[in-house]
C-alpha cells in the first residue's frame, strides 16, 4: 500500500490518498468535493482512495 498527502491546487483542501497495489480499480477521475478541481485520473490498475484531512479555504473558494 501506498499513501501520500494531496492538496487541491484551486482550493487548498488536503488530502491522504491511499492506493492499494494488490487490487485493482476503476477507470475514472477524482475531483476535489470543494471546488470541482480535477485532482486524479484513474486507469484502473489499482484501487485508490481519497480521505479529505485539512478544510478547503473558504477565502479561495468565494473569489
């Protein structure tokens, strides 16, 4: 298993992303639940979380 922290580049809100190498997942995208920002697209290969830790700035998001 793999985990690292990821921060929203729009909004700054973190979060831990845990990627678990002996399952695999789907295809698809994960996109920030704040402001909609792309964070990851997935190919399927393996199963990956994302776990929000730190709040969005709200300063960011209302300009």
């Amino acid at each position: 298993m793999k985990k690292r922290d990821v921060t929203c580049r729009e909004c700054g809100a973190g979060f831990r992303r845990l990627e678990l190498l002996s399952a695999s997942g789907t295809e698809g995208e994960y996109r920030c639940p704040a402001c909609n920002a792309l964070l990851e697209v997935f190919d399927g290969d393996h199963l990956v979380a994302y776990r929000l830790t730190i709040e969005p700035s709200m300063r960011l998001l209302k300009a």
